[in-house]
C-alpha cells in the first residue's frame, strides 16, 4: 500500500530544490516502479533529447512542434494539499493519441490570478496552453537534464519494453516572479 505523501515536510521550493525523486515520491513509493533517473550533462545527452529539454520554453510547444501536432493532456491523477495542485499527466498528440510525455507537476496555486488557475484544474488542457493563453508572466528554469531507464510504469505510458533508455528534465515555472510550478518531464523515446 502506498503511503500518502507528506506535502507538509517540504517547505515550497525556494528556486533551488527541484528534485526528481521528491516529485516522483508524491506518487510512487518505489520510484523504480516510474523508472531509474539519472543526472546527466548536456554534452551526453542525444541531441534529438537535448533539442527536446536543453531549453527554457514550455514542454507543450516544444512537443507539439517536434510531432507536428497539438497535444492533449490527459491526467492520471490529481490531489491537493494545502495550497499545492498536483497531477500525474500524459501529453498524446492530438490526432494519434500517442503518448509523447510523461510528467508530474506540483503547483502552488497561491501563485495564479483565479482564471488560469480555474483552467488549469478542470484538467482538459496541458497547463503550458493555459499559462500561455492567460499571458501569465512565465519564466521557466531547467533544472537538471535526466537520462531515464524506463521502469514498468513508464514503459507502458510509452508502449516500449522496460529498461529503454528516455530522457527528462526537472524545471520551475516562475509565475509573476514567484516559484510556481515544479516539474518533472519525461519524453517519448525516440
């Protein structure tokens, strides 16, 4: 049975905690279940990946332009706890439903102006389209490039044999300023 994640012994990200395991730990009490994570430096990451999360742009757009289709988001789960929204999503292209990304995002909603934040909870559009369509102010830190060996989990969500090699990034989303949005994002092996 997995134990509930304790949002309350983890203060909100200062701008330099963004962790793959505390994320991935919101949802998975083994984290070899999602997969094994790796920090990795640009220069060893495939370019094709490092074009995909060597950056600071919104996943969403540069998703949709690697597939040359919007995507959909589709949310495995959510919850809240205190001010944080967290979801375990799918991004699918929108015309094969062909699962592209993977991610986990812990939102502290105190953040967002009650529009975007309404959006983003009723859960039908990834949260880059809906920051980008409420032009909140955004800045969007990298923090560290990942190589992934798909777990079980993971290896479904792609439809590829567990043990292929994928990479991710963790990153923040500054809203208006201020340490927003947390995530973990994993793409598609290619």
């Amino acid at each position: 049975m997995q134990t509930p994640y304790d949002e309350s012994q983890h203060l909100p990200c200062d701008g330099a905690c963004i962790s793959a395991t505390e994320l991935i730990g919101i949802y998975y009490e083994d984290p070899s279940l999602l997969g094994h994570f790796e920090q990795v430096e640009s220069a060893s990451v495939p370019n094709v990946y490092r074009k995909l999360l060597d950056h600071s742009n919104h996943m969403t757009v540069t998703v949709e332009s690697h597939h040359s289709d919007q995507v959909d988001v589709e949310v495995l789960r959510s919850d809240f706890v205190g001010d944080h929204y967290r979801r375990e999503i799918l991004l699918k292209t929108h015309h094969a439903q062909r699962v592209v990304q993977y991610g986990i995002v812990r939102l502290n909603t105190k953040y967002l102006s009650d529009s975007p934040r309404s959006e983003i909870l009723e859960q039908r559009k990834p949260l880059g389209r809906v920051l980008i369509e409420h032009q909140v102010h955004r800045e969007i830190e990298l923090f560290d490039l990942l190589r992934v060996e798909c777990g079980p989990v993971l290896a479904k969500f792609f439809n590829v044999a567990p043990g292929t090699t994928t990479y991710g990034r963790t990153a923040l989303i500054h809203c208006n300023h201020e340490p927003a949005i947390e995530l973990l994002e994993v793409v598609r092996p290619e």
